[in-house]
C-alpha cells in the first residue's frame, strides 16, 4: 500500500502570531515556519505503517508557494520516500486544496489519505473531509488510535462525547488529532540523505484543476483582549470576592 | 431570501443546547425562515424538543435506519439532499459539525466558514484563527448556498417558548456502506455538562497523578460545577480526552471558570475566552494564566483547593 501524507507550511506553533497594523493579514516577514503539526503526526502515523510492513510506500505532498519545499524536505528527512509539490501563489481555500488532493490521488491511487485534523493557522479543519467526499471515501477524523487489518481500518475518534470507534473500508482519508502518537526528531545525516529524495514539482495545469476560491478576507484584527484582575491572597478573600459578585 | 436550515446535534435521546446556539446565531442574519432538520432513527421526541426553540419556523424530521449513529458519511448526502432551497446550512462547530459539515459542503461544490463568532451580515462574519489570536472578516458571495459551523461559545441558546410545525421528511440520497459505526466508549459522569455547565473546575498537570485530581472532583461537586482538564492534565492520562478545555479539546463559557495549577498556554486560554469569570489557582505567580485571570491566588494548590472546599460548605 501507499500512503499520502498532507502537509501544510505554516507559522510555528511557537510563535505568537500578531496582527498587520493595517488589518491586511498578520505578520509572517522573517516567523519560523514549519510543518503543522497535526500534519507531523499524520506522517509519524504513515512511518510508523511502513516501519511495521504494512505499507511500501510513504509520499509527501503539498500545494502552496515554492517556500513549502522547505516543509517537503524536513518530511523527506523525518522518512518520507517522496515528495509532490503543486506550486501555486498562496495556500488555497480548503475546497480547492481538496480538489488539488484529490486530483493527486487520481495520479498515485493510494490506500490511504493521512493529513491532520487541521491547519493551525486558519484553523479551519476542513480539508480531509472534504477530499473525502470529492473522492466518496470512507473519512475518519480527529483520529487517536489507528488500527489497519484486512482492508479496513478501526480508527477510535476525539469526539465531545467521549471516544468513538468506527470501521472504515480502505482507501480512506484519516486525519489525525494530538494523541495519536508523538513525532520522531530528525537527525542531521537524515537532512542530508533527504536531499537526495526524489521531489517532484506540478502545476494546477498539469493537474486540470482550476480554483474556484470564493471566500474574500476583508479584514484582520487582533482579538478583545481579557485584562488581568486582581491577586487575593488568601481563599477567605477569593470567597468574598466571588460572592460580591454573586458567583457564590 | 435568506432561508437557513440548521442541522440539529443530538445523541439519539436529546437535543444538544448546542442546536439552540445556532438558532440564535441563524437569528442574527435577519433570516426570513429558520428551519431545523433532525436525522435519527426516530426523530419523533427530537423534533418535538427541536420545535420548541424560540425562532425556528419549520422542522423537518427525517428518519431511517441509517440515522441511528450518525456518521459523516452516511449523513452528508442526506444533508446535502435537504440543502436546496435554502441559502445557508449550519450547524455546530462541535465534532458532530466539524466532522460532517465540510463533507457536506464539498458534496454541494461550495466552501465552508468555520467557527462564526459573530455575523455582520448574512454574508459577512467574524472567525477565530491562530488559536485566536487574530480575528479574520470573511465574505461569502452571496449567488451560492453558504455552509458554516457556529462557534457556540459566542452564543447564547435560544429560548424554549417556540411552537414550530413539524413534518416529516424523506431524503433522497445514495447512503455509503464504507462506514460503520463500532462502539462509543463515554465517561459516565453524573456531574452538569462542562460544555454548558455555568461553573467549570478545571485541574492541570500541576496535580500530579489522577489520584491527586479527586480533589479537583470534590471541589467541582462543592460548587455544583461541571470538571475540566487542561491538555497536559489528558496527556499525562489523569483524566479522559472529553476532558480537555482548549483549542483543540472543549471551547466554553461558563459564568464562572476556576483553574487550578493550570499554567495556561496559549491554547487552553483560547477555549475559555469568553468566560464570565476566571479564577486562576497556582503556585507560580507569573504563569500565563494570572494575565487573563479576574482574581488570581498564588498559593499551593493542596492548601488551597481543600480550604475552599471548606468555605463552601
């Protein structure tokens, strides 16, 4: 079997994302940029497969500026065999990354579609169910725990209520959540042998996809800020308090 | 003509407040119709409860096998079905709306707003990204149907004096057999509900063990409150995963929230953000938290914990 691993170039989960003065975006001159790490521990998951023989293959990809290789070769490094890179100006909507992944589907016919649960910059938690639907696979989202046998997979689910387990026919598209497993680090000579990984580089055109887009981001802001209260220093005090306030 | 239909979350028994969270949000747009569609296997007493929510007009109760555990799957089509007439399909950004409605959406061809905190109109709208540290406005065109989730911490439920028709409904969609559901393992607990719970005790990794959270329990039963957990807290196997406030675990807004030995990333404040009071309880007195905190106490939390237990009594 062969797995596709989605990845998404996105600002560090370290850095605290500010706003453009003039509402137009946020600042990402000169930030950290890395792998979304819903999308490391999706491709953990397709090693981990590979590792244990249940998969030959592992191939990254991803859609979005030339700067995203960056992303592909560190994924490359961590043990992926391959890379795809669909060039285009920036990061697409949701719907049209999925039609690009589904459009890279139909060139590599895997038996499994990992990606995260979502990016963390927009936050969107979209893409894989609607690759999903684009393809009419099976989809398993928010996935903690993933168990491959006899063309199927058992995937135990995050949900609000607890976890839910569900039996999926593969191929399927998987996205993963925090707790599935924690991703290996990557070690210089495996920087170096990535170099040599074949990584190869599409157009839209090459694809036959066109964007369709849609949605207009008119304006950026900061969030209300919370102002910090008052220290007590005591519980007697803390009770008052809260009381005053008919908390209590 | 701005006629929404919202798809109602429920367990099979009852409707999740989450559902009367998105009425009100429906409301906001100035709608000329709010309808409400419930999929089960016997949506009878759901719709009932459904009809009840102050401002909805119409509910459609569609039933059949397939809707016994609901699965993005099986439900998408039928939702994508039930869409037409209408200009906008909602549901909760739960993981019931997380899970299914995007594969609605791609079903019908059109993209998704995630997460509506706030709605300028019935194309414009406010939307958390960054772990919400920015706050994005985002147009939709207004010629094509407009799939959202509503983020259910920015509103309040409908009331319950509503009388809207009900009727039942057939879908005409392919159901898939690729899916199936397995099993639900749910923490039984007899505590309120800490997604809508008005007071929430929350414990993190600063208790130790899951032994040292019993007493985060007994605070929590001494307030009448629901029990959260930060992220570390879950990881460290304290306590289970629907614990877990914060981004990617529960976003809540109980009247009054108590942290306790929660440091307080990042990404547990972003899930406790519209909280009405915040009360932070740790031992390291520059922990993030005390920056969002209304009253702070920097004390050990196996003092103080038990002393408040104590003065509730």
């Amino acid at each position: 079997m062969k797995i596709l691993v989605c990845l998404k170039r996105v600002v560090d989960y370290n850095v605290r994302v500010k706003v453009k003065p003039d509402g137009s975006g946020v600042i990402t001159d000169g930030v950290k940029m890395s792998i979304n790490p819903f999308d490391e521990i999706a491709l953990e998951e397709a090693l981990r497969i590979k590792e244990r023989g249940d998969a030959e293959e592992v191939v990254v990809v991803t859609a979005g500026p030339g700067d995203a290789r960056q992303q592909l070769r560190t994924g490359l490094a961590m043990g992926a065999d391959r890379a795809v890179l669909v060039k285009v100006d920036e990061a697409p909507l949701p719907l049209d990354a999925a039609r690009v992944l589904k459009a890279l589907v139909d060139r590599e016919e895997p038996g499994m579609v990992l990606m995260g649960k979502q990016a963390i910059d927009d936050d969107a938690n979209q893409t894989g169910q609607m690759l999903a639907a684009l393809l009419d696979w099976p989809q398993a989202t928010f996935v903690s725990k993933l168990e491959l046998a006899d063309g199927k997979a058992q995937c135990t689910r995050e949900v609000d209520a607890g976890l839910e387990t569900i039996e999926v026919d593969l191929p399927a598209v998987v996205t993963t959540d925090l707790r599935l497993n924690e991703p290996r680090y990557v070690k210089l000579p495996e920087i170096m042998k990535a170099k040599k990984k074949p990584l190869d580089e599409l157009t839209l055109d090459d694809l036959g996809v066109e964007f369709s887009g849609g949605l207009e981001a008119v304006k950026y802001e900061p969030p209300p800020k919370r102002e910090a209260g008052v220290k007590v220093e005591s519980v007697a005090e803390l009770v008052d308090k809260l009381k005053e306030k008919g908390l209590l | 003509m701005t006629r929404i239909l919202i798809i109602a979350e429920h367990d099979g028994n009852e409707l999740n407040p989450s559902t009367g969270k998105c009425v009100t949000c429906a409301r906001a747009m100035e709608p000329d119709s709010v309808d409400v569609a419930v999929f089960a296997a016997d949506p009878k007493a759901l719709a009932e409860a459904a009809s009840k929510l102050d401002g909805v007009d119409h509910v459609l109760a569609v039933d059949g096998e397939h809707n016994e555990h609901i699965l993005a799957a099986t439900l998408a089509p039928q939702i994508a079905a039930l869409a037409d007439g209408y200009s906008h399909v909602l549901a909760p950004s739960t993981t019931f709306g997380k899970d299914v409605m995007p594969r609605a959406a791609a079903l019908l061809g059109v993209p998704q707003i995630t997460d509506i905190m706030a709605v300028e109109d019935a194309h414009t709208f406010k939307r958390p990204i960054y772990a919400g540290n920015a706050i994005v406005t985002v147009k939709a065109p207004e010629d094509r149907l407009l799939v959202g989730t509503v983020r259910t911490a920015s509103w309040s439920a409908a009331g319950d004096g509503g009388s809207a028709e009900v009727s039942e409904r057939s879908v005409d969609a392919d159901i898939p057999s690729h899916t199936r559901f397995v099993k639900l393992d749910q923490h039984e607990s007899d505590r309120p509900d800490l997604q809508t719970a008005s007071r929430v005790v929350s414990g993190g990794r600063a208790l130790g063990s899951e032994e040292n959270f019993e007493i985060i329990y007994e605070l929590a039963d001494a307030m009448g409150a629901a029990v959260g957990a930060s992220r570390a807290a879950v990881d460290a196997g304290y306590v289970p995963n629907d614990m877990q406030v914060g981004q990617t675990g529960k976003i809540i807004a109980p009247e009054l929230y108590v942290a306790i030995g929660i440091s307080g990333a990042i990404q547990h404040l972003t899930g406790i953000k519209d909280a009405g009071t915040i009360v932070a309880i740790n031992k390291d007195e520059d922990a993030p938290i005390f920056e969002v905190a209304d009253f702070g106490l920097v004390a050990d939390l196996f003092k103080a914990v038990p002393e408040l237990k104590e003065a509730l009594k």
